[in-house]
C-alpha cells in the first residue's frame, strides 16, 4: 500500500507550496488552496464510503434475494448519482475507486 502524505514549503521568492509524497517521495506539489481542497475532498469521500456502506447493508437485510441485492445496488446508484450533482467538482469517488 501506498503511503500518501504531504509537506509544507516555500519557494525561494517566498511562495507557499504543499509537497505531495508517495511512500516519502515527492510526486508533486499543490499550492495551499489545492491541498485544502484534496483534504476537504478525502474527508467527504470518507463520510460518503461509510453511509454508502451502512445504507446497502441495510438494503440487503430487507430483501437477500438476487433481485433485492440488485435493487440495492440500483438505489445505491441513483444516491451517488443525486450526489454527483450536488459535488463541485462532478467527481464520483466511488467510481474512480473501483478503476
């Protein structure tokens, strides 16, 4: 697994920077706003995975049957899809996961 992190920097004209690593290594850098943006985006994918998770459990319970776990997934589908629309970025976390 790939550890993800980041480092505060400064340029030498004194411009702020975030420094992305990889398992310590820098593959990049974010001005500050970015950075603030990815955290605030890896908070929110986080709280989405878990009632994402808790909401098709819950779905299954009601109905174990194929056709049940299939509507489960479906509505779990039109949820993403609603939130999709509502995501500043029009991003679906999930999906680029699952790639």
């Amino acid at each position: 697994m790939t550890i993800i992190s980041f480092n505060a920097g400064t340029t030498i004209e004194g411009k702020p920077f975030v420094a992305l690593l990889a398992d310590g290594e820098q593959i990049g850098q974010l001005t500050p706003i970015e950075a603030q943006e990815f955290g605030i985006r890896a908070i929110q994918s986080g709280i989405e995975a878990e009632r994402d998770a808790g909401f098709f459990k819950f779905m299954r319970t009601m109905d174990e049957s194929p056709e049940g776990l299939g509507a489960a997934a479906a509505m779990l589908h039109g949820l993403r899809e609603h939130r999709q629309q509502a995501d500043p970025d029009g991003s679906d976390v999930a999906a680029e996961a699952r790639a």
